[in-house]
C-alpha cells in the first residue's frame, strides 16, 4: 500500500533512537508499519530498509519469520484459531469448522465487509486453556461455538473496542523513553562506535 506517512517516520526516527543499532528496532518498526496500514506492504519494508540501513531483502527476511506480519490486507478482526495438539484434543478443529460455517469464509481468508479473517495456526502458548483463540493478538481461552457466535456479535457491535482495537494495532499508548537515559540516541551509538 504505502511507504511509512510523515508522521511515522518521525516515530520511526525515535524508536530508532533507542537502539545502540538502528537494524535493532526493525521488529518495532514493522509493528508500526503494520498499525499504519493493517499489513506490512513491499514499499513500507523498502522504506524501513532505508531508515535503517539495510536491504529490504533483510527486513523482509525478519518479516517473513513471524506469523504476526500480514502482508496483504486483512480484516479489522484477525482471529486466530489454535489447532495445535492440546487444542486439537479439546475440540479446536470443531471449533475452527464452526467459526468458518458462523462468518461464512474458510480459514485464511477474509468476509465480504472485511470485518473478520479467520486462520487456522500453530501453537499460541495457552495449552492449559484448550480449545484457544486471539482476536487481534488478545486471547479466549475454552472457546464454546456459542462463547464464538458471542465474541463475534460483541465485536460486531463494537461493545469490545475498548479491548480489542483494530488490527495492526499493538498497543495504544507508545512508550517514551527519556532523552536522557543511557541507552538511548545518539550516545549510546557513540558508546558501541568507541568499542
């Protein structure tokens, strides 16, 4: 879709700011690439590779490693159904039939308003929870269909967006760090050069 808008490249340009290294705040960067548009377009990797210095084969490299990056569009609510072995034993794979016949899609793609995109994936670390889900990267834990069909019309209604923001967004308050603090700009990229 777009390169990084002005006002990004100006957070980009902090968060940058508090590495020793700029090719450290690629993960960071991305998730801010990924906030701006949804999804982590070619030219917003090219432009990331160019504020850090490095190839956009690189950036996309790192990219590409994690399930978290979307690089095309998806919809507002991406819901992640586990279908790893405890979830699976639980009833996640009834569970992922039920959500694709409730939204009318199958896993890994997107409904017509581009409200949801459902995907089936590997292991979300909450075994003990089984069957789970994320919606936007938040958790469900022991999801029934009728606690899915619920989710869906609460989302829907917008009565969650005080829980769940859209997707892309990682946080809604973006962490400072003081000007003055050691590990930041640009003496502590004097600190790395000396050594």
């Amino acid at each position: 879709m777009s390169r990084l808008s002005d006002h990004n490249v100006i957070v980009a340009k902090d968060i940058i700011g508090r590495y020793p290294r700029p090719k450290s705040a690629m993960i960071p960067i991305l998730h801010l690439a990924q906030e701006q548009d949804g999804y982590v377009s070619t030219e917003a990797m090219a432009h990331i590779a160019d504020l850090l210095g490095v190839t956009s084969a690189e950036v996309y490299g790192t990219a590409t490693f994690y399930e978290m990056f979307k690089f095309e569009p998806v919809g507002r609510y991406c819901i992640n159904v586990c279908t790893n072995i405890s979830c699976q034993l639980l009833g996640a794979w009834e569970l992922l039939e039920h959500a694709e016949a409730a939204l009318g899609i199958k896993s890994g793609s997107t409904t017509n308003d581009g409200m949801f995109t459902i995907e089936d994936v590997e292991c979300i670390a909450a075994c003990t929870e089984a069957p789970a889900l994320q919606v936007n990267y938040r958790y469900r834990y022991k999801v029934s269909d009728g606690e899915f069909d619920q989710l869906v019309d609460d989302l829907r209604e917008g009565r969650l967006i005080d829980e769940i923001p859209p997707h892309g967004t990682l946080a809604r308050i973006r962490q400072r760090t003081p000007d003055n603090w050691a590990g930041t700009g640009a003496s502590a990229q004097a600190e790395v050069d000396a050594r």
